[in-house]
C-alpha cells in the first residue's frame, strides 16, 4: 500500500487530483491506516494513471465515468467505447476551429499595435463594445 504522494507521484498527478477523483466518485475512497493516512493499492495507481490519460485526451468526467464501467465488463465493448471516443474527437476539432479563429482575430489585434502610438488601438478595441 502506498501513501496519497507515492500515489501521486506514480501515478503522475497531484494530490488536490487524487482528492478531487475521490469527491466526484471516479476513483473508490482509500483505505486508510490506524492513523487515518490514505493509503493505495498499484490498481488504485493504474487507475489513476488511466483517469489521467483520459484527462489529456480532453474527456469529461462523465465520460471517464463510463469508460472506467466499461473497462470492468467482462469483455471491453469495442463499441460502447468508440462511440465515447468519436463524441470527444468531435469537440476536440470543434475547440480546434475555435481556437484558430481566437488566433486570427488575436493576431489582428495585435497587428493594431504596429503603428508604435501611446494611444494604444488595440488597448481601445478591447474595452470597445
């Protein structure tokens, strides 16, 4: 059994994580010692570092939720699990879209400084309505 920072650093995230995982019910209540220190199993850690990929591919909770469900079927359905993934690569280019127009109007915007003025224009188009 390992403590809450072994776990964190094995598992690679923080401990405020760990505790958060545990509040929203994604990763099972430690078990703790006589003295009341958490205390994790290596598949509470491989879970961990599941939560954690999940993480940086960008899905929500509720998915990881039903990821981790799936996980512990008897067989892993392919299926279910795709579906999960193609809903998240959906939003993940609907951010990137997002994202390149920020950039475009982001890169205007700071074009509007070129002319070296100490009446800045771009500090006037952002507080502009």
């Amino acid at each position: 059994m390992h403590s809450i920072g072994a776990a964190a650093r094995m598992s690679g995230v923080t401990i405020e994580t760990i505790r958060y995982y545990e509040r929203k019910g994604i990763v099972p209540e430690a078990e703790r010692s006589v003295s009341g220190w958490r205390l994790y199993a290596m598949a509470d850690i491989g879970r961990l570092r599941f939560i954690k990929r999940c993480r940086e591919f960008g899905f929500p909770i509720a998915d990881i939720r039903s990821l981790l469900a799936l996980s512990v079927a008897d067989q892993f359905p392919c299926e279910d699990a795709q579906a999960i993934g193609r809903r998240n690569l959906t939003l993940v280019r609907q951010k990137i879209g997002d994202l390149k127009r920020i950039e475009a109007d982001l890169h205007q915007l700071v074009g509007l400084c070129d002319s070296g003025t100490s009446d800045c224009p771009m500090l006037r188009s952002l507080f502009a309505d």
